[in-house]
C-alpha cells in the first residue's frame, strides 16, 4: 500500500510525504520526504503529485528505490526547516511510523527553534 500526503505551497507542490507497505506479514515498509527531482519506489516526484494525497493499492515499481528524495527547497530559517522536518513527523504518526511522543519531543524542539529565531 502507498500513502501520499501532498503538500503545496502557491498552488505548486513542493514535498510529497511517502510511506510504502507490503501487504505480505513481515515485509516492513519505507517513509520518505520526496522533492522536486525525486523518486520513490519507481514512481517520480511529478507522478507522486499527480496521484495526490490519499491511500494507493499499487506494486512498487522499484522497491529499492527509497533514498532518491530530490533537491529539498532552501529554508529561510531554522524555524522553517525544522517546521518542515515536524510535518513530515505527524504524517509518520499519521500512518503508524511514530509514536505520540516522538510527536510531542519534536514538537517542543520545534517551539524551541522558532523562539530562537524571535530573539
């Protein structure tokens, strides 16, 4: 099973958070930030972003393809990069990767980076 969330800014998408599964037991699976350039499981950043958020029944098309994630956009700040990084973790505890305290430990090292960029 695929799991997209796309994620858009200015109407353009930017970041594809991905997760693959096996439905065979004990097959695991791969969570990935995809960008621009991209690719994950054989299917391209564009082909991810045409498909859009939701759940997918598909085979990979290369399931040794989970490290290729693209040119990640420059952040103006910290704060954005690490507010980017905090998306990509509640999507993993949205589909089981995390567990509510890893949400809420990054969550604080998220708070702690904008108040950082404040002073």
């Amino acid at each position: 099973m695929l799991v997209l969330q796309v994620l858009k800014n200015r109407k353009v998408p930017y970041v594809v958070h991905a997760q693959y599964s096996e439905s065979r037991p004990y097959q695991g699976g791969h969570l990935s930030r995809v960008h621009l350039g991209g690719s994950f499981m054989g299917f391209t950043f564009e082909e991810l972003c045409e498909m859009g958020t939701g759940e997918y029944e598909v085979a990979a098309l290369d399931p040794h393809d989970f490290r290729n994630t693209g040119t990640e956009p420059e952040f103006q700040s910290a704060w954005e990069a690490k507010h980017a990084q905090f998306e990509f973790i509640l999507f993993g505890y949205q589909v089981g990767s995390y567990t509510s305290l890893e949400v809420l430990a990054f969550a604080q090292d998220t708070l702690e980076a904008r108040r950082a960029g404040e002073a």
